[in-house]
C-alpha cells in the first residue's frame, strides 16, 4: 500500500495523527476538517454573549468516521474505544508510522512544484 493510493481524507487523518501522536476524535475531525478546507468558525450572539460555534459539516464528519474505520482495517492507525463503541483515542500503528515516514522521505526527495 502507497501513501498516494489513499483518498485525500485518509491522507489528511495520517499526517493529523502524525503531527499529534495520540489525539480524541473530536480533535482529530477538526484538524482533518482544516486539511480539507472546510472547517469554520462562526460567531453566534446568543443572548449577550458572543458564543464561537464550530462548523465542520456533517459529511465531511461521515467520511472522516468511514475513512478513520478503513485505516484501522488496513491496519495503519489504532482506535481505543470506549464501552459503548464510541472512538475515543486514536494513534498510528507502526505500519501506520512506516507509512508516513516513507512518504516523507519521498516527499523530500522529490523536486518541489513550488520552485
């Protein structure tokens, strides 16, 4: 499996959990959002408080959940649960590690597009 076979969501989970090690999974939609473009912030008034709600859409939560469970199948991140199967924590296996690391060096080795 090559780091550049995988969908955009995937690649975006793997370098969030990279970047943080041990994450929760509220964390890990938000940063993955951001990656994706498609997190916001909005403030609300609320009586008279000004309250700042997250917005990361309801899909993007979905392919972030469907693709999070095909990366656990292949083996490349670790998902503890708690008791009533909620994700609670979620970590790189070493595959998951070898992965990215692999992709590093090769992302290093390439000529930029930006030059």
């Amino acid at each position: 499996m090559r780091f550049n076979k995988l969908n955009e969501v995937e690649k975006a989970i793997l370098l969030t959990l990279a970047e943080n090690g041990r994450i929760d999974y509220h964390e890990l939609q938000k940063e993955v959002a951001k990656k994706l473009d498609c997190y916001k912030v909005e403030e609300i008034a609320i009586f008279n408080f000004k309250v700042c709600v997250e917005k990361i859409p309801q899909s993007v939560k979905i392919r972030i959940g469907k693709r999070l469970r095909r990366l656990e199948k292949l083996g490349f991140v670790r998902i503890k649960y708690t008791w009533d199967e909620k994700i609670e924590k979620i970590k790189l296996s070493r595959k998951g590690v070898r992965l990215i690391s692999e992709f590093s060096e090769s992302s290093l080795q390439c000529p930029s597009m930006h030059s």
